[in-house]
C-alpha cells in the first residue's frame, strides 16, 4: 500500500519548513513592532541572565540605523515566500536558498555569540528567532546535499553578506540620541534674554513655546531650585538609557553646581501611561510602582528624595517593587508611606507628568530639555559637557576654578588639568605632571618622595597630576622591550585606577596610596577585589563596559610615545624634565628652583 502525495516526504518536509519559517517571521515582526514602538518586551523581565531590554538596546540591536530584527523579518519574509516555489531543479532557485541557509546560519551564530560573551544577557524571544534559523538552513544544507555538492558562490555571497554586517556593527555604532533645536525655555524666574527675576510668582519653566508648563516647586529636582539654569528630564525608573543618562547627569552638577534637573517621572506602563500601547504593559510592571513611590517620597519627604533617586537609578538593573517600598519604608517610615499610598494628591501628581510627556509628541524616554535644545535618548557625559557649554556657555571658572591646560615637551602635548588623575587640587599654585606605571618599583620610590614634597610646600602649593603609563605591550605599544614588564596586569591595574577616577574622585588617592605603598607591586586579582569594595561591583562593571576607560589610557599611552618612551617615573615641571629617581633633597631642590616654590613655615 502506497502512501498518500498528502504525506509523502517531500510534502512532509515543506510543511515543516514553512512552520518554522513563519514561527521565525513572527518573532522577528514582534521584535521589530518593539524596536519601533521603543515599548518593553512581554514576558522577558529584566534579570542577571534574562534580560531582554539589556540585549535589544544593546548598540548591537541595530546595523547603522536599522534595528537588525528588521532584516531578520526581510531574510524569513523572503525564505517563506519563496518556499512555495522550490519544485524542481532550477539551480538559480537552490542557488538562493543556499545563499540564504549560510547567511542566516551564519548571523545566528554572531549575535548568539555576542549573547554569550559580550553582553551576557540572553533574549529569549532573540533565541527562538536564531534557534528557527539554524533548523531552516540545515534542512536546506541537508535537501540539497543530498543531490549535489555545495555551491561555493553561494557561500561565498553569505560570506561578504556576514562581513558587512559584522565590520558595519564593531566599527560604527549608532547615535542613541537626536538633538533638536526647540523653542527656548522660558523662564519666569531668570529670564534668558533680560536676565531679569520675577519676584512675585513661583517659578515656572514653559517647554516647547508654552505647550507644556511646569511649576518648578511642583516637581521632584536635583540641585538648588533657585539655579541660574534648569534642565528637564522626563525619565523612567526602569529604562535602561535613563540610567545611562542618569550617570552623565549625575558628572554634570558635580562640574557645574549652577545646574538644577527638575525630573519628570513618566512610567513605562500601560497600566498607568495612556500614552504607551496597551501592548507594553509586560517587563516594565513595576515602572508604576517605582514612579508613584518617588512623587510619595517628593511630597512627604523631600529632603530624602534624592537619595531615593540615587538608590533607584544607580545598579545595572532596576529595583522590583516589592524591594523598593521597603527602601521607602525605612527611607520615611511606615505612617507616611501608607498614607501616601491612599493619598489621591500622588495619582494626580503622576498624572500631571505624563500629560505634559504626551505634550512632547515624543515616544523617546529619556528627553532632556535646556535652552533651545531637546536631546531624545542617552548620551556621553563628554557630548552633554559640549552641548551646555554651547547653550549656556557654562565655564570651569563659574566654580572659581579656571579651566587649565599644561603644556608639555615643547607643546606636543596638552593636558587638560580637570581631565587627568590628581593628587591635591586644582586650585594648587603649581601643578607637576608625573608619568609612571604601577609596576615599576622607582615610581614607588618616587611616590613617597612626591607625597613628601606636598606635605612641605603645602597642597594649595602643589598638586601632581599622574598619567598612568602601563610598561607592558598588550597595551604599550610604545615599551621598549628591554623596559617591558613581564606581568600584564600593568595594562589592567591602569584601567582599574581610571575606572576608581571615573567613578569616585575622592577615593582615588586612597587607591593610588594603596597600590604605591608597598614593597611589591599588587597582583591583578588583589587589586579587583580592592575596587570592588572601594567602589562597588557594579560600578566597577559599568567601567568595564565603558569605552572611556580605554580611551583615557590609549591617551596617556600616546603622550608617552610623543616624549619618546624611556624610562619612567618621568616627572615634568616648567620646562624640565626628569627622567628615572631621585634622592628627596635633590627632588625639593629642583623644585624650588624651577617652580619658585618655598617651603611651609615649621
């Protein structure tokens, strides 16, 4: 007894192909309906391996501007389609296919790579998609190897297809923001253009020509209120780029105290944002709950709300509701956080902040607004610096502290003073520049004599810039081989101090005495463990992941092959520069004769 044609193999296994290809298609329409829409991603919650938000605002979600689930919808779009048209022979059709198997074959294996070992989140619904892909083109690979050998051309197309995506995605990384140029703020407190207070009214901000209006006693702020300058921010508590935003902020009032933030709480929650699609109450539940505890701390303890911001904005992910009214609880106590809970004055409060964010006409969380400028999305610290200097033509010097350059080896080199590690202060009368490495035991030696020189002339006399100069190749490439050390964790205990530096400037020192005051030099692991209780193991995550760090080093590298490499310690002052140790006689004779300096009074 024959078989019916309805279940013969050939049929069987085309409609296995085409479900599967439209499971694939489906999940990749769904994850480009997210990108879209910027909406959370159902049933994916964020957490220390599933985290779907981490993978898809990734910078390696996209290609240039193109969310890749775009081109996932494209390449199934194409396969199922063409799957009903595969009958026979026709080697321009198998050609296709082939092409088709080794490039989807190919791009599930990268981005489930980068899962793995770059962001160390997994998507789920991402997994699905490459998983589906890799079945496709192995049931390709398999039916066609089954008559005839593989097509080289074909797999040499998937070849350069993967090239372009791969190089595309490591070498150019998409803007994660769009400035524009808006009405300017007006300000009834300090008009920008008469600079003139208004006494008799409370502060109000009008954003995009008066659309939206905002009494800044009103509002959660950071910063004093009565501030020449006042930047808005609609954010949310559990969107990963306000985070990001967050730490840029955060570096912005600690150069510029002038600047206030008045932040606008806009959860991403359909249950309680009419302006999101009913669709994206799914990962972000608790956004509500996180936006309403920070208007109930705003109103009944104001004082303490920036230390609840900080709380809720600082880690990797943010915090679960259950966790965060505990934090309140104890923050302002039990009474005012169940009397919060029942007061209508809150809902109104939230409500009042996501009309004025349906104003913006605006999806994009966050969305900063100062002077004539919107910026949609994260950006640098470095970026943001830019843009306020530009718009409110803010200056180091509005803190008393004149922006500093010093000038090294007939002008080759700048460094900016506020940018480079420091022992002292800014304000010092003189500043030396010291080029060393953690490993090299003469810069022990000369750390000791340097923190003598500052205890005898005085830290308002003299203050020491250091550039960390790694003296080993994986980093160095500059390290003449017989300078080189063997132990690479020169290169990393270099990051580590910029990585403290960046994150907390105060306890810099404490880590630079750490690792110069001790016979040897500290080992990698050591000096981890170190950082990770000086400044959290968060933090010192987020500083492995950022690209400044490297950049800060490369810099310091740079400088050390424009001076001709050498030996280090290096010190320069004036125009002189000291090559290798000295006694500590010699080094305050040198110093008094070059800078002028004179000794404290015993």
């Amino acid at each position: 007894m024959t078989s019916s044609p309805l279940f013969s193999p050939q049929k069987r296994f085309s409609v296995v192909f085409r479900l599967i290809c439209f499971l694939a298609l489906a999940l990749s329409l769904y994850l480009s309906w997210v990108s879209w829409n910027k909406s959370p991603i159902a049933g994916c919650s964020g957490g220390e391996v599933v985290d779907c938000s981490h993978v898809l605002n990734s910078r390696w979600a996209s290609w240039g501007f193109v969310p890749v689930s775009f081109m996932a919808t494209f390449l199934y779009g194409t396969l199922l389609g063409a799957s009903f048209f595969w009958r026979g022979e026709k080697a321009i059709l198998w050609f296709f296919f082939e092409a088709m198997a080794f490039t989807i074959l190919g791009t599930a294996l990268w981005f489930t790579s980068l899962q793995v070992f770059i962001l160390q989140s997994f998507c789920f619904y991402c997994l699905g998609t490459h998983l589906c892909g890799i079945l496709l083109a192995s049931m390709i690979i398999w039916q066609k190897h089954r008559s005839s050998t593989f097509s080289f051309p074909a797999m040499g197309l998937a070849f350069l297809f993967l090239l372009s995506l791969v190089g595309g995605q490591v070498l150019w990384t998409p803007p994660r923001s769009v400035e524009e140029k808006v009405p300017e703020i007006i300000d009834s407190k300090h008009q920008a253009k008469e600079g003139k207070p208004s006494e008799n009214r409370p502060r109000e901000l009008l954003l995009l020509g008066g659309e939206i209006r905002l009494l800044v006693e009103e509002y959660p702020s950071l910063g004093d209120k009565e501030a020449p300058h006042v930047m808005v921010e609609f954010f949310d508590y559990t969107c990963p780029h306000c985070r990001v935003m967050h730490r840029s902020l955060k570096e912005v009032q600690e150069k510029y105290p002038q600047v206030a933030i008045l932040l606008v709480p806009v959860p991403l929650s359909a249950g309680c944002n009419k302006y999101l699609p009913l669709g994206s109450f799914g990962q972000n539940y608790d956004a509500c709950i996180l936006a309403r505890l920070a208007w109930i701390v705003w109103v009944y303890a104001p004082d303490d709300f920036a230390k609840f911001h900080q709380w809720a904005m600082e880690g990797k992910k943010f915090p679960e509701g259950d966790l965060a009214q505990e934090y309140v609880r104890e923050l302002i106590g039990e009474d005012k956080l169940r009397e919060g809970k029942k007061n209508w004055e809150i809902d109104d409060k939230m409500t009042q902040g996501i009309e004025a964010f349906g104003k913006t006409k605006v999806s994009t969380i966050p969305q900063l607004f100062f002077g004539k400028k919107r910026i949609n999305g994260e950006v640098s610290t470095d970026y943001l610096f830019e843009q306020l200097e530009e718009e409110w033509k803010l200056e180091l010097a509005s803190l008393g502290v004149e922006p500093r350059e010093i000038s090294l080896f007939k002008g080759k080199i700048k460094v900016q003073a506020h940018e480079q590690l420091l022992l002292g202060s800014l304000e010092a009368e003189h500043l030396l520049v010291e080029f060393f490495d953690y490993s090299c035991p003469h810069c022990r030696s000369m750390h000791g004599r340097l923190k003598s020189a500052q205890v005898r002339y005085g830290k308002k006399a003299l203050g020491i810039l250091l550039v960390p100069i790694p003296l080993h190749s994986a980093c160095n490439k500059y390290v003449q081989a017989h300078l080189a050390v063997q132990d690479y964790a020169a290169c990393k205990i270099s990051q580590l101090a910029w990585s403290v530096w960046n994150e907390k400037k105060e306890l810099f020192p404490e880590f630079h005495s750490w690792l110069m005051e001790t016979e040897k030099t500290r080992g990698e692991k050591e000096a981890t463990e170190y950082v990770k209780k000086l400044i959290g193991e968060e933090a010192l995550e987020r500083q492995r992941k950022d690209w400044k760090v490297n950049e800060q080093m490369m810099r310091s590298v740079n400088w050390y092959g424009e001076v001709g490499g050498g030996d280090l310690p290096q010190i320069f002052l004036g125009k002189t520069r000291i090559l290798g140790d000295m006694g500590e006689t010699v080094l305050f004779q040198r110093l008094e004769k070059e800078l002028g300096i004179i000794p404290l009074p015993d």
